[in-house]
C-alpha cells in the first residue's frame, strides 16, 4: 500500500485545516505545519493551524455536546466505542504505515501501536458497564449512603510524537464511555496521523448522530496547548512529554484547580543478577534500548548487572549489537528506523559526547549514518557506553538508542538503590531467577517506578494494567485498571427514608 493511496484512504491532502468539531473543519492560522518524512525526508502533507479564536470555539462546542453526551446511557456510549474499535480493525494496515511513515518508527511498531487502540477499545466497551460505586452503612437509622461517579466534561489530551495515536485513544476511549468529550492536541512533529484518526472516528460518529463536539482536533504549537492548560473550562488536561513540557502543564492547570494527568519521562534500567537467564537478558535488553530508536518513554536506559556476570553480559550485548540492521522501518528485515528529526540527532550527539567527557567508555560505537538510504541524516547507530549512574548524562533522559551499562558488587538493595537514583520512576525490571530478589525488587523497599517486572524488559506494557510513573513521570495513570476515575467526578450521596431528622456524630439540634 502507497502513502499516497492511504493519504487520499483517509481524505489528507496536501494541505489540510488543523482544526475540526466532529467532521467541522477550521484552521486559519498562516504559519503552515510541514511534515516530513524521517524515514526519506519526502513531504507528506501541510496543515494550517488553529488560531486562539479557533481554539475558542472549539471549546465552546465540545462544552455543548457535553450537555446531550453526558445524558447517553453509559452501556450505548461503550457500543459507539465498540465500533470505532472495529474501524481501525479495518484500517489497521493503512494507519500502521502511516504512524510508521510519519513517526519513523517500525511497521511491526506502527501495527502494533493501532493494535493498542484496537484493545483499549475493547477495553472501554466492557468499562462502559463497570463504572461503579460503593455503597455503605450510615450510623444513622433510615438512611442509606452510596457514591456515584459523573463525568467532568472535556478532557484535553495532548500528546507525544513517540506514539502519535495510541496514547490519545488510550484517554478518549475511556473519556468517552464516562461521558466526557475530548479535544486533542496532537504533536506537531506527527499531525497527520491525527488526521487520520478524526477522520475514522468522525465516520464513526456521524453514523450514530453523536454531536459533532463531542471529538475536537487543535493542531498547533506551544501556545495552543498553553491556552489549554490554562483554560478553566478543560477540568482535565492529559499531558504525554517530556518533564519540562509537563511541569509547565502541570504548574498552569494547578493553578486554576484542575486536574492534569502528567505521563512524562523515563530513566529506565533492567537490573540483572548472577541468576538471570542471558537468553532472557539479551532481547529484552536489545529491544528495550534499540526499539522506536530508543524513542519510548519506557526504553531502557540502563542495565545494572551484577559483577559476576558483567563481562558475560557485555560481550552477549556487543555480538547482539552487531547484527542490528539500521534503515527504512517500513522494510521489516530491518531492526532501527530513523529519529524523529535532526534536532534528535544533534542531542543523541551531544549526550554521547557529554557521556565520555564525564569518563564513559564507548563499547559499542555510535554515530550519524550517511549514504544512500540515509539521506534524511536522522539515522544513528545504537551506542552502549560503560557509565557510572551519577553520572550527569546517565541522570538525563536522551530520547535515542543509548545504553548505559554500569556494575555492581554487592546485594540486590544495592542494585536496587542504583535503580532508583535517577530523578525519574516510570519502568524498571530486574532478570533474575531467584524468588527472594525478585520480590525483594517488587517490595515496599524496592523499585520506586509505576512499573516493575520480573523477567521482562521496562518496554512496552499491556493496557489492562494501569500506566505511569512516579517523581519525574508525574504521577499519572493512564489505560487500564481503574485509571478512568481520573476522568469522572465523585459524589457521596446520603438518603434519608426514615420520618425523622438525625444528624451525624449524635449531635442534636432541637428546636
């Protein structure tokens, strides 16, 4: 399939409005967004931003449709998602490419990225039944106590180039089935898959009268999404980025009393032990650094290996390393696409180059591609660097394939204590086939992130479970388990059916 028939598959042209209330368009704002290819450099499309005015009537639209969506039954706002999720069934093989396309990441990845949406769909359509409260004894006789929850109303979600699609369905799919509306703002590095995705989810929509703002696109820059975090009329803002990016946020809605969902960076490790199995370690090592060219907020920064086998590890990870195949992501012989674009190269550069000034040693070069094939220049070889965890470049987080390596000696607190260094806390996982370490790392004393595994890497992670992470991460939970009760409003609720008035705590009031 060629980008072009998938452009006009999902009715992109070359340039395009950036702004829509269901299938409404609007976007009037001269400064045209240009996206470009990483994996060839080639243009794909052009689109015109949304101005503050705009912006405006977006959200003045969404807050009407939030009147009548709020009123729809939970069960049948659960079936309009059930269809959406069988559209991108239908689409998966065109907007896989197009993520690929655009993102620069691995047709595997692509596919597997809308497979998410596929499965948070499903998810949210058995949520739509689910969305209970508790009810419990009141200490007074005759009265009956419960808790309920209602939606907020829009939700804004803006979103990361890393996964351009799946982080937004992960939000409104359950936004939606708790009755809110959304408004996305997607990253300007990736905003024609975002296209893509409100055109499937207006066919959707239109085919079951849902009122056209109950989804809203806002593609624009920075100050777009600072207007939404200020804005008093978004109740929740969710933010997938970088930590400056979500301290920003997170300080703009606090200060008006909202709510901020903050998914943001990660400084993750894998800690392997004497007992961990090398067949274990060395894929999930490999493709935790090197997959989405170590653009995941849960790629894997760090191994902390044990010295009885660190020289093992090294040498297992140098031969894996080796037969790495770097080019186009759409040709699946291949392991590492390209960076986003030449800014990632120059701080992909720049970290390897710090790296060694702090007293890092190279064991596997890396280094800008160049030649036919690598003409865009955002292709890079994946780099390991023996380091040391206080190391200032090891604390950052470099969004690219660079590994630290690092020892240690003594037990597993003292890995453990290397692990949880670093200012963020999103993923960690330790190999090892010893019982008492690996609950030792599950423990209250062990791993301080929103994830920890045993015996899997710190990338990827399903949506039936709860995701995000702790310090720097910000605290967020997103997809699975009970995340969607950051998207609802709880009322307690007391009913008095007797014929008198008690009041609580046996005070008494008479009259």
């Amino acid at each position: 399939m060629q980008i072009h028939e998938i452009l006009a598959q999902f009715k992109i042209n070359a340039t395009n409005p950036g702004g829509y209330i269901g299938a409404e368009s609007l976007g009037s704002d001269p400064h045209t967004i240009v996206s470009f290819s990483p994996v060839d450099g080639a243009t794909i499309a052009s689109v015109s931003p949304v101005t503050p005015v705009e912006y405006d009537r977006i959200i003045q639209k969404s807050q009407e449709a939030f009147t009548s969506w709020r009123l729809v039954p939970a069960p049948k706002r659960g079936e309009i998602v059930r269809q959406l999720g069988d559209q991108l069934r239908v689409h998966k093989e065109a907007l896989g490419i197009l993520v690929s396309y655009e993102m620069g990441k691995s047709l595997q990845e692509g596919l597997g990225e809308v497979q998410e949406m596929i499965d948070i769909c499903d998810f949210a359509v058995g949520l739509s039944r689910q969305l209970y409260g508790l009810t419990m004894h009141s200490e007074r006789p005759g009265h009956r106590m419960y808790e309920q929850y209602h939606p907020l109303g829009t939700v804004g979600i803006i979103s990361a180039f890393n996964f351009p699609v799946a982080v937004w369905c992960w939000n409104s799919a359950l936004a939606w089935v708790c009755g809110d509306v959304c408004v996305w703002k997607p990253s300007e590095k990736t905003p024609i898959t975002a296209l893509a995705c409100q055109y499937i989810t207006n066919q959707v929509f239109r085919a079951n009268n849902v009122p056209d703002g109950v989804s809203c696109l806002v593609i624009g820059g920075p100050e777009i999404g600072k207007l939404m975090a200020e804005d008093v009329r978004v109740p929740l803002v969710s933010a997938t980025g970088s930590t400056r990016m979500g301290k920003s946020v997170g300080a703009a809605v606090g200060a008006r009393l909202g709510r901020s969902l903050l998914e943001l960076g990660g400084n993750n490790a894998i800690v392997i032990t004497p007992t961990a199995d090398l067949k274990m370690v060395v894929p999930g090592a490999v493709f935790g650094a090197v997959g989405t060219a170590g653009q995941r907020c849960t790629s894997t920064r760090r191994l902390i290996v044990h010295e009885l086998v660190y020289e093992k590890v090294k040498e297992a990870l140098k031969n894996a390393y080796g037969q790495l195949k770097i080019g186009n992501p759409l040709d699946q012989a291949n392991h590492v696409g390209p960076l986003i674009d030449t800014a990632a190269v120059s701080a992909y550069e720049a970290a390897i180059s710090k790296a060694i000034q702090e007293g890092g040693k190279v064991l596997v070069e890396g280094g800008v591609l160049s030649g036919p094939g690598y003409e865009t220049g955002c292709y890079v070889k994946p780099c390991i660097i023996e380091a040391e965890n206080s190391y200032a470049m090891v604390q950052h987080e470099t969004f690219a394939p660079i590994l630290y390596v690092m020892k240690y000696s003594g037990d597993i607190h003292q890995a453990i204590a290397i692990q949880n260094g670093v200012p963020q806390g999103l993923s960690s996982a330790i190999m090892s086939n010893d019982l008492k370490e690996a609950e030792a790392f599950l423990s209250q004393a062990g791993s301080d992130c929103g994830i920890a595994n045993v015996n899997i890497g710190t990338s990827g992670a399903e949506i039936g479970g709860a995701f995000g992470g702790e310090k720097e991460t910000g605290g967020g939970r997103e997809s699975g388990s009970d995340s969607w009760k950051i998207y609802m409003r709880r009322q307690t609720n007391t009913i008095n059916y007797s014929d008198s008035l008690p009041l609580a705590q046996g005070i008494k009031f008479d009259l």
